[in-house]
C-alpha cells in the first residue's frame, strides 16, 4: 500500500494497471481524455504490458474490446457522454456475449444541448442493456471499485461487464490522496483472466454470436437476468475480501444516519458527500434526516435498499438525469416500485443536469422540504430543484419571428 | 468444441441455406480452403451470416464470431489485438463483409484498420446492394441499376471501394472475381501472407438481386470483367498490377442483357451506359498505370 495523488482519471487508470488489462482500444472524449493518454502513456513506456489500439471512435473502441475479451484477455476501454451513446448497440453485445469488461463511464449529459458537464443521463440511458453500473462517491472509490469490479464481473457466476460511474470534472478532475494497493496484493486479489464458456480459438473452435431463434432467446436472456440476480450476492462477498485484504469497506447501499431519520434522501454519485455534509450539519440543528447512497444502481439493490427505507414515511430521490417523458428520473421510478407495498411519501427531485453543482443549499432545502411534508406544514415539493425562475426564457428568439 | 454433424469436404458445411447460384457461397468456400483451419472469422449480420449459422448450428468448422454491420473491421482488430497479446502469431484472422458492411456502414472502422496497420485479411463480397434486407441499393449498386430503393435505376454510379483502401497505403489490396478462382486464391494467400492489413474486394453476382437465371453466375462474373465493368488488379507494396486487360471490351450489353435489374433501360439510356463504361473503364486503367509512374 502506498499513497499517491490522483485524479479519478489516473485513479480508474491506476486500477486498470493494477489488474494488468492487456488489450486497451481507447477514444478521447472529454472529461474521459486523459485515461486514454494515461493508458497509452503506461504501454508506451512499458510499465504496463498490453496492446493499446488507437481506435477511431467509441463504436470501434468497444468493439475491440469486446471481441479481444472473446478471444480470451482482459480488455479495456472508457468512455464518457456522446461516447457511450455511440457504443449503445455494442453494448448489448458485450453484455449478451457475457464478456466482463469493466468500464470507467466519466458521466456527462448527452447533447443537445451541448454540455462537457456532469449529469447521470448518459449512463442512465444505457441502464437496461444488461451492463452493471457501480456509481463512485469519491475519488478513492473510483479506484476501488475498479479494482473490485473486475472480481465482480469475472466471476463465473456473474460474466457481466460493468460500468465505474465517475462524475465528470467533480471525481474525474478532482485530485485526492489515496491508497494504492501493491501489485502484488492487487494481483493476489484479481488474479488472472480465465475464459468461460464462449471464446475464440482456433485450437477449440466455435461460432459465437449467430442468429437465435425465439426458441432460445428468451432463455438465453434469462440467463443474463439470473447472472444479474446473482450479482448483489457476489459484490457483497468480494467486497468482504476486498475490505479484508485492503481494510476499506464498499458498501451496496449505504444508509447514513438513517436509522433514526423522519426523512431520508436518496442519492448516487459524488453528491453524496455533500449531502453527508448537509446531514451532519442540519442533525447539529436537531433534524432528523439521512442519507441512502447507492453504490450499485444495476443490479437494483432492492434487498438492501429497503432494508434502509423501511418504515420511512416521506422519501427524496434525487436524479442527475431528468427522465424526459417519464412520471420521474429513473432512480425515484427504481425507489417507488421497491416501495411499492409501504405507505410511504416517494418525492422526485431533478437536479445538477449539465455540470450545474448541487449545492449543501439546494440539499438542505430539499431536507427541509420533506420535513414540511412530513410534519404537515407543505403538500408540493420543488421537483426542479436548482432551476432557474424564467426557464422558457432562457435562448427565446427575441428578433425575426 | 464443434460437434461436427457432417463430415463435408473444407471447412464449410455442405447444406448452406444461401440461393441457388449464390456468388458468395463460391468465394467463402475457396476464402477458407486457402486460409485454412488455423483462422478466426468475423462475419457481420448479412448474407455471409448464413455461414454463422442459426442456433446451435454453425455452418463453418473454424472459430468466428457475428459482430454488427460496421464494426466487422474492428472486432478484427480485436481479436488480432488479443492474439497479439497472447503471443500468437500463426493465426489468421479474416473480416468477411458485404458492400453494404463495408463501403456504407463499416468503412469507417475498415479506415481506422488500415490505417494502424492491424494485420487482418478483410474480403468485401460485393453483390452491388443490400441483399440479405431484400435488395435495396448500396454506394457500391452500379449506374442505373434498379433496386427496391432505386426503382428506376440508381441515378449515381459506384463508390470506387479498392481507391480508397489504396489510399490508406496498405501492404496489399486486389480486385478479384469469381470466374477465375485461381487468380483469386493466388490473391487470397497473399493476403494471407501479407504482414500488415490486406483487403480483396470481389464481385459476387446474386441471381436473386440482380434477377438472372442462377445457373449463369460464372458467366455474368465473366461478362463483367469483360465488357469493363469489373477491372482485376492488385496493388502489392505500391506497385499496381492490371490482372487482366481485354484488347477489346465486350458491348455492355453482354452484361447487362443477361440482367433484370437492367431490364428498365430504354434505348437511349442503355446507349448512355455503354460511354459511360467505356469512359469509366479507360479512366480507371489510365489512373492505374499513372500510380506506377
């Protein structure tokens, strides 16, 4: 163990060297630009061993990952955004060929409009294609879950890849001190790439990925589904080894300060710390609120996620995706369909789309809202909850209409 | 492991579903007779899919993997990556693509192949239009060609794929058809042997699409090398090399006559078809001679 300072990028990066990925096919796009340089930096200069292609867009960068991983090593690559929306269709195919590559997804809203900022809609919008998604609070976590994720993934009861959700500039740009685990008891801890099931090798040859009928689909998606049932029960033993060995705890859902809470929020991604900020400061004034911050948002965690909201009688959720088109974004849609047999007040909150940052402010008002509530004192709540008050008149044409 | 059903002569089952007559079918078999066993496929979905197979039944005894329409080139990439990585150096690995797969939707990822200088056979079969969808036109669908999305023939002519692969500069690329397979399998195992990217495009006559009597294939294959409408050559280190130059190109008509999709022309634009050949082909041998200069 040492300690060094590093970015999430470098951080992600860190992990990936630890885990001495072999194949990298990597595209710039920002905030996800210097792990690809960092990456081809490492094999430049020899320090870590592998092949690094300098693909020519995202589609391609996880293509070649996906079929290296086919042909039996462990494969990279990263992305962020505009990026990951143009891996969508290989997506499926890394997924449904049960290929566990891990990811770092730098989150960054999809344009339009334009935006190089932080929001969760890019990696929500690829939530159901049968990838895990892992959301980091801190920096630290970002190595961590890296680290760990590849354990998860490979694991012959799992065979699903991941996506390492950092937020973009908030964790990917942000430098922290961290604890790095040696090579050695980084190799201890994810061991080699093995091949399960299908690959491709002349020496024992087989036809992957041909045309399925609607005699096999179903059953072959079931089995994806039965991985992912799998997935909650195998992170929560790895991490047990991962805090045995290392001395860190990576919790699935953690419930801060909730057990005594009238009103918990929920929350993924590196808001979390704010709103442990907001907790602390506001259980000083003698409010009772808490904090449910999901680590592992696919898999929905819905065992231990409810084990924290039960018997809560006014919940937040908070989205960094605005769920266009939908009753809410899709963590409150997760949270009131897990509730679904309690009594309990499920209110939506959208905010910090587009890098906007979520303030303590905007926390503590949403606390204090679902307090009102809660005592009686106010029926709506904020939804939009950092919008501006003239929305429609942001970009109005003013001339020639 | 293959639990091999029948044991048919090379490394393609006998029973493949694809039409009577099927230029496709010939060039996969001769593709893999001359690469052998000790090779890995990527096939995107499209009529090579057929030899993916359907289920739990593949139509190929070698190792392959169907990826999606434009990322053929690179999920060759990746596999060769892979291998690379594991210290393998003796396997081939082969892209086995359409026009569509390659010149429309997949020449991006086929660029950025060639231009890092992955070493991969990639084999365009070119059947001039999206066939396996139920023929609908393609950048490589020739000048006035109908289809089911050019109705009354395509008012542009054909994208000049092997141009701008040789624009990448690669080792090897070579035009090839199937009426003579000699020639082709000679080009086959020097893709094969080339030591960097190498690419073959080769025409793939389609009775159903191009709507002629299966039994005809070799000749219509024949019939365009001959009138000018397909021009052999190979491009090796640079250096161009014109296969086969008729003293007399054979009236367009030769080709197309035998042809429904050509069937809608009238005088006047079969006329119009035939300068437009004669100039293209005299432009086009004229432009390969001058890259040796």
């Amino acid at each position: 163990m040492a300690h060094k300072m590093l970015d999430g990028n470098e951080a992600a990066v860190e992990a990936m060297k630890l885990a001495k990925v072999q194949v990298i096919s990597a595209y710039p796009i920002t905030p996800q630009s210097s792990m690809s340089e960092k990456l081809s930096e490492l094999v430049a200069s020899g320090e870590l061993k592998a092949e690094y292609i300098r693909v020519e867009s995202e589609h391609s960068a996880l293509s070649v990952a996906t079929t290296a991983a086919l042909t039996g090593v462990r494969a990279a690559t990263a992305t962020a955004s505009n990026g990951l929306a143009l891996m969508h269709e290989v997506l499926s195919m890394t997924s449904g060929n049960r290929l566990p590559i891990v990811m770092p997804v730098v989150n960054r809203g999809v344009a339009a409009p334009w935006t190089l900022w932080c929001e969760h809609g890019d990696a929500m919008a690829a939530r159901d294609l049968g990838w895990m998604q892992f959301y980091c609070q801190n920096v630290q976590e970002v190595l961590d879950l890296t680290l760990l994720s590849y354990r998860v993934a490979e694991d012959e009861r799992v065979l699903t890849p991941v996506m390492v959700c950092l937020d973009g500039f908030f964790l990917s740009h942000s430098m922290q001190k961290l604890d790095v685990p040696s090579q050695e008891s980084a190799d201890n801890f994810v061991g080699p790439y093995k091949r399960h099931n299908t690959y491709l090798d002349p020496k024992d040859p087989m036809f992957c990925c041909d045309l399925t009928g609607n005699g096999e689909f179903t059953e072959m998606r079931y089995q994806q589904k039965y991985a992912m049932d799998n997935a909650l029960e195998v992170f929560e033993e790895i991490a047990g080894e991962f805090e045995e060995r290392f001395g860190r705890k990576i919790n699935i859902v953690e419930g801060y300060k909730t057990e005594d809470a009238d009103v918990v929020l929920v929350a993924l991604g590196s808001m979390c710390g704010t709103a442990k900020y907001v907790v602390d400061k506001m259980r000083e004034e003698g409010k009772k609120v808490g904090l449910a911050e999901i680590t592992v948002f696919r898999p929905f965690p819905v065992k231990q996620l409810k084990a924290v909201l039960t018997g809560k009688k006014v919940i937040g959720v908070f989205d960094r995706s605005a769920g266009l088109g939908s009753q809410g974004g899709p963590l409150w849609c997760e949270t009131c369909a897990l509730m679904i047999d309690e009594n309990s007040d499920i209110r939506h909150y959208v905010g910090g789309l587009g890098g906007r940052d979520v303030t303590a402010a905007n926390l503590e008002k949403i606390y204090n809202e679902l307090l009102e509530i809660i005592e009686g004192k106010r029926t709506e709540h904020t939804e939009w909850i950092d919008l501006k008050e003239n929305p429609l008149d942001i970009r109005k044409v003013a001339k020639n209409v | 492991m293959f639990d091999i059903q029948h044991n048919s002569k090379g490394l393609v089952a006998h029973g493949i579903s694809a039409c009577a007559g099927c230029g496709m079918e010939l060039i996969m078999r001769n593709v893999l007779d001359v690469l052998g066993e000790d090779t890995i496929i990527l096939i995107p979905p499209g009529c090579s899919a057929l030899f993916s197979g359907f289920g739990d039944v593949s139509g190929l005894k070698i190792a392959g993997f169907q990826g999606n329409l434009e990322n053929t080139a690179a999920c060759a990439a990746g596999v060769r990556a892979a291998l690379t990585a594991q210290g393998n150096t003796h396997t081939t690995v082969v892209a086995f693509a359409g026009d569509g797969a390659t010149a429309d939707i997949g020449l991006q990822s086929l660029s950025g192949v060639l231009e890092r200088r992955d070493k991969i056979v990639y084999i365009c079969y070119d059947n001039e239009a999206y066939m396996n969808t139920g023929t609908q036109g393609s950048s490589a669908t020739p000048y006035y060609a109908s289809t089911t999305t050019t109705p009354a023939g395509k008012p542009t002519g054909k994208k000049n794929l092997v141009q701008i692969v040789i624009a990448h500069d690669i080792p090897y690329a070579a035009t090839a058809s199937i009426h003579n397979l000699n020639d082709f399998r000679k080009k086959v195992q020097k893709a094969k042997d080339t030591d960097g990217p190498s690419m073959i495009h080769i025409q793939s006559p389609c009775p159903s699409g191009w709507k002629y009597d299966p039994a005809k294939t070799i000749e219509i294959a024949r019939a365009a090398v001959q009138t000018g409408n397909w021009i052999l050559y190979e491009y090796e280190d640079g250096k161009v090399t014109i296969n086969n130059k008729p003293k007399e190109l054979k009236p367009v008509e030769d080709y197309i006559g035998l042809q429904g999709r050509f069937k809608h022309l009238t005088e006047e634009q079969r006329e119009e078809l035939q300068n437009a050949t004669t100039k293209n082909y005299e432009k086009y041998i004229k432009q390969l001679e001058s890259m040796n200069n």
